[in-house]
C-alpha cells in the first residue's frame, strides 16, 4: 500500500500543479460556456462532478478570484497570452480538475502521515526497503 501512497500525490501534484497551469489559461475558462464543458467532460468519463451546474459554479469561483485581483495559486500566470491554444471549456475542465486535485492531494497526504507521520519518512522507508531486495 505505501508505494500506492506515494505514486498518487506524486502523479497528481507533478501533472496538475506542476505541469497544467503551463498550457491553460485561466481567465479563458471565464469565456467557457459551462454546458459544452459538461459535454466535453461527459465524453470522456462519467465522473459525477461532470454536469453544466457544477461548472458553472467553478467558472464563478474562477471569477471572483480574477475580480478580486488576487489570484492566489494561479498568480505566476501569462493569462489572456494567444499562445495559449486550449478552448474556453477546455480550461475550464482543467481549472476544475485541478481545484479538485487540491483537494485530493490534501487527503491522500492527510493518509500518508497517518501511516508514516512524516512523508519524507514514507519515501525513505521505501527507498531502502528497494536497497535490500
């Protein structure tokens, strides 16, 4: 189970917060029409967070950030540059997907430290379980 442990935070921090934001715009997910994103999600899975109402409350949390000015986590960002090339509800999926990643990250790390306490424990308990097989 602990390899488990650590592939899945890894995997979802290295793509969705590390990598994403790099080809997503994220004021572009204001333009999205919330329905077509819930088509282009549909087509893909059948995840329950796939309906137009659910992206639509995405695209206004979205919009209070951008209307603040205090974008928080997507400060870094070169939003409303042309070369980002992703349709509207395209970033609109993806800025879903990863304000969920957030949340997942956090319970798969909250599940680590019950088993490790510390997660550089956990890596370096595995690391050496490797070293002597």
């Amino acid at each position: 189970m602990m390899p488990e442990e650590v592939f899945l935070p890894d995997a979802t921090v290295h793509f969705y917060h590390l990598h994403a934001l790099d080809w997503v715009d994220v004021t572009g997910a204001l333009k999205a029409d919330p329905a077509k994103t819930s088509q282009i999600a549909q087509s893909i899975s059948d995840w329950p967070k796939s309906s137009a109402v659910y992206f639509k409350s995405v695209q206004g949390r979205v919009k209070g950030l951008v209307a603040s000015r205090q974008l928080s986590i997507f400060t870094s960002g070169y939003w409303g540059h042309p070369d980002y090339r992703l349709p509207p509800e395209v970033d609109l999926l993806t800025v879903a997907h990863y304000l969920e990643a957030l949340k997942f990250s956090g319970n798969t790390f909250a599940c680590m430290r019950c088993w490790s306490g510390k997660i550089r424990i956990c890596r370096h308990f595995l690391w050496a379980a490797w070293r002597l097989r």
